[in-house]
C-alpha cells in the first residue's frame, strides 16, 4: 500500500499546560498539582498525529522569531514532518494557555502570534498542497489562506478535510471546497445553529461530514448513505486535549488510504481514545499500532 501524503494547513502554538484537581471559575484562583510546556497548535498536532498515524506529512505554517518557534521546528522535524515549507515571522510564536482538571477535561486560551501572519500562500505553499492526497486544515489561521489552500486542493483533485476549529463562521466558497467537514458541538451550533440531535443538518453545508461528541463517539453523516453513529472506544480518560487532533489526523489518513469512510471514522474513534490516555498534546499523539490496537474493527 502507497503511504497516504497528507498536507496539513495550520497553527503551531506552544502549550503552556497547568494541571489541577479542577478549573477554576471566572474570577477564582485555585492551586495546580504539576506544570508542563510542550508544542501544540491544532496544525502542528494534526501534522505529527498524521505521521504517527503512518502518513507522509507536509506542514504549512509559521512559526515566530522566538525560543518557541526554534522549539516547534525542533520538534516537527524530529517527529518525521516535513517543515521545508515553515514560515518564520519575526515576533512570538502562537501560544496556548491550557487548564487540565481532574476529569480530563481543559479550558483553552489561545493567542495566534505568528499564525496571524500566516497569510497569502506561494506558488510552492500551493503546490505542496497540490501535490498531496489529503489537505487537512483548521481555522486557527487566517480563513483567508484556509480557504484558498482548500481551492487549490480542489483543482488538482486532492480531498480536503476541514476541521472547523475553533468554532467561528466560514465562508461559503471554503465550504463549497471541503470534502469532508469535521466539527464539534459546539462547532456545528456554530455553522447550523443545530448541535447532537440534528447532525444531518451538517449536510447543508457540505457533502459528508462527522459530528464529533466525546464519550457519546461520534456522527458520520453523508448524503449518499444513511447517518452512522461510532461509539467512542472506552478507556481511562487522562486529558482530552489532543483528542480532537489525533481522530481528525487519522481520519484524513485512513480516508487517503482508500478506506470507507464510515469505516475510517472507527479507525478516528479509536486513535481519539488512545489519544485521551496520556497527559499533553503533540506527546499523547498515538502512534499506529497504539490505534490498531483500540480498533474495534482490529
């Protein structure tokens, strides 16, 4: 079997992650346990989960001038991304301020930094995309250059998966060329104004869609094929911060190895769950095997 080639579009933030016995409340302070600094961002997540997952990976984005970005190229290399194409912005690199309770779940604050400058794709940008099988891309850079990385994508043939991450509008002409849309509840409250009841709604927008819902598993909705719901694999919950990378990353490579998508949203479902049993972001990131071994189609 061909190695899938994955272009992911995206942020690349450093994670400042505090872990606590709970969340505070807005306008109280409570003491954490531990304190972690490790490489995120949406993209740079979906990038190395892409790679672990067993695809070639390019990654399309920019870093800034600081200690964090030199950390982050350091990082995505290592991991087997092929940064070639990485900007460096002078000024800091984005950063996201992350709190861990102890269920699992987090509250997240992102600031772009150099994503923000991430605009205005090249003529060797786009063809790396175009090169590609799958384009993956988030919303956590400018719409702007999501959007013409998504058209670019669409006159060579390549699938693009877009996560609509964070929750924000999207333009039409995005939608119009995305594949398969892939979104949380809160996310698809923000594209529909319908959240879990009502995933079909997504069909509205684009062709096939998965409508993500943590513990209760997923929604895999198609206009060709009736709605299929995938539970989500049961396992101790850790921190469920990266959980969201590692299922839409292993969902572009199962897609671009050729696999039914309903099929592929198992495969997702699972690497999702092996995702949530370690702390961190890009370290929790499973690799294949990790997946394979969670997926109930085994």
């Amino acid at each position: 079997m061909r190695q899938t080639r994955i272009a992911v579009v995206g942020s690349a933030n450093m994670d400042l992650v505090g872990i606590g016995a709970a969340l505070p409340r807005p306008g109280e302070t409570v003491l954490g346990d531990d304190f972690v600094m490790l490489p995120g961002g949406k993209g740079a997540n979906q990038a190395v989960a892409a790679v672990r997952a067993g695809a070639s990976c390019v990654f399309l984005g920019a870093i800034g001038s600081d200690s964090f970005g030199v950390t982050l190229r350091a990082r995505m290399t290592a991991a087997g991304v092929d940064t070639g194409h990485l900007r460096v912005v002078y000024g800091p690199s984005g950063v996201a301020l992350v709190m861990v309770g102890g269920a699992g779940e987090n509250a997240i604050l992102v600031t772009p930094g150099a994503n923000a400058a991430f605009t205005s794709p090249t003529a060797d940008e786009l063809s790396a995309v175009r090169d590609a099988d799958v384009l993956v891309a988030q919303l956590e850079v400018p719409v702007e250059t999501v959007t013409e990385a998504a058209l670019a994508a669409r006159s060579a043939g390549t699938r693009v998966v877009l996560n609509a991450a964070p929750a924000r509008s999207v333009p039409a002409e995005l939608l119009a060329a995305t594949d398969l849309l892939v979104v949380n509840e809160p996310e698809a409250q923000a594209l529909t104004g319908r959240g879990r009841d009502e995933p079909a709604a997504l069909l509205d927008l684009v062709p096939r869609a998965v409508l993500t819902l943590g513990g209760d598993g997923a929604w895999y909705v198609d206009r060709e094929r009736p709605p299929t719901h995938v539970p989500a694999v049961p396992v101790d919950v850790v921190d469920s911060t990266a959980a969201g990378d590692a299922f839409t990353a292993a969902l572009a490579v199962a897609w671009g190895e050729g696999r039914d998508l309903a099929d592929a949203v198992r495969w997702a479902a699972a690497a999702g769950a092996a995702c949530v049993r370690k702390l961190g972001a890009s370290v929790a990131l499973p690799h294949r095997a990790e997946i394979d071994e969670l997926f109930p189609g085994g």
